[in-house]
C-alpha cells in the first residue's frame, strides 16, 4: 500500500510593522535658541531658532528634511509619522505599507494575517476550504470524484483515469525499481485503477491505522500451495500457485501514480525474496517500499511527493520511513536495505516503529 499524507498547515505573519515618528514630534528634537553649532546637513552656522534632533541640529525645517529617508513604495519622503516593517523598510502610509503584504493565492486578497500550507499563502476562508486528493492544496475551482475524494482543476488536465495511459508509467515504474534494488521484478498483469472505497475494503482492518490519511494503492497476493502425497501419507510432490493484483488509485497525477507504483512493486519483491518480512511488524514492510519510493523522488526530483514521504505523520509509514531513513543513513544503495532485511531474520522487533 501506498504512502499515506497529510498537508502541514502552519501560521504566519506578514512583515512586523511598527511605528515610528520623524522630526521634532516624539524624538526629542526641539525648536531652540541657537548655539555655536554647525549645521548637520549643510554645514553652514547655525544661527536664531533651528531644528534639532538626536542630537544634532538643523538650520531650517528644509535640512532636516533632507536627512529624512523616502518611502520604500512611493519614493517620497517621509515627513511626520511612518511605518516600519521588521525587515527595515520605511513606508510614508497604510497604503504603500500594504504593497509588500501577502496575498492569498486564491482570491489574492492582501492579508495581514496569513495562513501557511507547504509553502503557499491562504486567507482564513481558503485554507480551510477543500482540498485536492493529489497535490493536497486548497483549491476555489476543482471536481468531486465518484469515490468522495476532490480534485483541483489544475491537477485534473493530467490526473490518470484510464487504464492505457496508467500502463506507460507502471511498466516505466518496474524498470526503475529494478534500477534501484538490483532485484528482478516480474510483471504483474492486471493492473486496477480503482476509487479509494475499493482500496478501504481491500484493506479491511488493516485501515483503521490510517483513518484521515490518502490511500493510493494496494499490494495483494495470495499463494494456494498444492500437495500430492503417496498411500503411506509421505508428500511426494509440492507446487505453490501465487497470484499477484496491484491496485492504484485514479485521478493521481504521474508523479503520484508513479511513486505508488514503486511502493507496490516493492512490496512484491520483499514477498518474492524476503518472504520473512512479511511476518514482522507492518512498519518494516511499508517503512522499506516508502525508503524506495523516497529514493525514486529524490532522483527524478519529485519533491512535493518526497516532502510527503518525509512529513506523513502515520505511525506505520511515516514513523516506518524515518527509522529506515536513520538506520540506512539516506543511501540509495538498496544492498545495505538487503543486507538489513536478510539479518532480520528471526529478529525482534517492536511493535512500533523506534524513533
């Protein structure tokens, strides 16, 4: 079965602002009798009345406002109060201020306050409104699936429905696991698209662990083992018939469908090789077909399906990913990942996967 992901959601502001007041308001200048000083932008002798400010003096009202900074928008210069972002630039008004402000990639209404999901900017309204089923994304224009899950418009001009395009990138998929394990992979015909209700039943009890999370496939095999024994009850002869069905989930994108597929095949040569795995804990098995998939990601750069990899915070195939992620030390030498799994034998190991 495939990875399962969860958008991260986090808070953030724009540019801090802050207040601030120029010329002789709230900075201590003042108007004063004039001392033997000279002028601080002019040089010229200050004489009568003139202007001081942090401990300096002016002239006249027109010094001083030489020294004042301009508006990082507008370019005029600032006179009276301004604002300050946190970053040090100055603005001459609330309206210029707002030019650097964020804007909701939906409405791209300018937000003082802002909501952050994988690195994209939403108003309150639109991030916690729905989201696609692939690229796990707020959307304002998208299509409901029959299987309950939604799709942005976006993803759904390359979203795969039918079999005959889902062939190319499943069979591009084996020959890359084979690049990545050094294991043969046989062919598996049959290849289901189906909605996520199909993979929830395949799945059986098996799902309760990733209630809330994305289902995107399914690896079943079943083997009957056939046995002919002679009239004192000896076998004489045992033959083992295995059938294998992958099933991926429709209206994934290619990267999507192509890193479930990865996690799939996996699953089967850890079945074809490594058959005791199958008897550990769940986390090994979808913790190692996660470690390829990731190592899938990495080379062709898929990065918001390693990122997703990397950030799911289910106990199985997240936590499963990081432990092997730790152990294997972020390899994409799978014969460490073979060598782990052949001294796993008779092996105990925990229930949940160690952090």
């Amino acid at each position: 079965m495939n990875r399962n992901t969860s958008g991260r959601q986090s808070r953030s502001r724009p540019p801090l602002l802050l207040l601030a007041v120029l010329a002789v308001l709230f900075t201590g200048g003042s108007w004063s009798e004039a001392l033997a000083a000279k002028c601080a932008q002019c040089n010229k002798l200050v004489r009568g009345r003139n202007v001081t400010s942090n401990g300096r003096a002016y002239c006249s009202q027109r010094c001083f406002h030489k020294t004042l900074p301009d508006c990082s928008e507008c370019g005029k210069r600032l006179k009276g109060k301004y604002l300050v972002s946190d970053d040090g630039h100055k603005f001459c008004s609330q309206k210029c201020y707002e030019t650097i402000l964020p804007t909701c990639e939906i409405c791209d209404k300018r937000l003082m306050s802002i909501k952050i999901i994988d690195g994209h900017n939403y108003c309150s309204h639109h991030a916690s409104g729905p989201r696609c089923s692939d690229c796990r994304l707020p959307f304002a224009s998208g299509f409901d699936l029959p299987d309950g899950r939604k799709i942005c418009t976006t993803c759904n001009k390359t979203a795969i429905y039918e079999i005959d395009p889902a062939m190319q990138y499943y069979r591009r998929a084996r020959r890359e696991v084979q690049n990545i394990t050094g294991w043969k992979v046989r062919h598996i015909p049959g290849l289901q698209i189906v909605g996520v209700d199909t993979l929830t039943r395949l799945l059986g009890s098996d799902s309760k662990h990733i209630q809330g999370l994305n289902i995107h496939g399914f690896y079943k095999r079943n083997e009957r083992t056939t046995r002919t024994r002679n009239v004192f009850g000896k076998i004489t002869n045992s033959e083992t018939d295995v059938t294998k069905q992958i099933y991926i989930a429709y209206g994934l994108g290619p990267e999507s469908f192509m890193a479930t597929a990865v996690h799939e095949f996996t699953h089967d040569i850890i079945a074809d090789n490594f058959p005791h795995v199958t008897d550990l804990p769940l986390w090994v098995q979808e913790g190692i077909c996660q470690y390829t998939a990731a190592i899938f990601c990495r080379h062709y750069g898929y990065t918001d399906e390693r990122a997703a990899i990397e950030g799911s915070p289910d106990k199985v195939y997240g936590d499963g990913y990081r432990y092997f992620k730790k152990v294997f030390r972020d390899t994409s030498d799978w014969r460490i990942v073979s060598a782990w799994m052949q001294k796993s034998r008779g092996r105990q190991l925990p229930a949940i996967a160690p952090k």
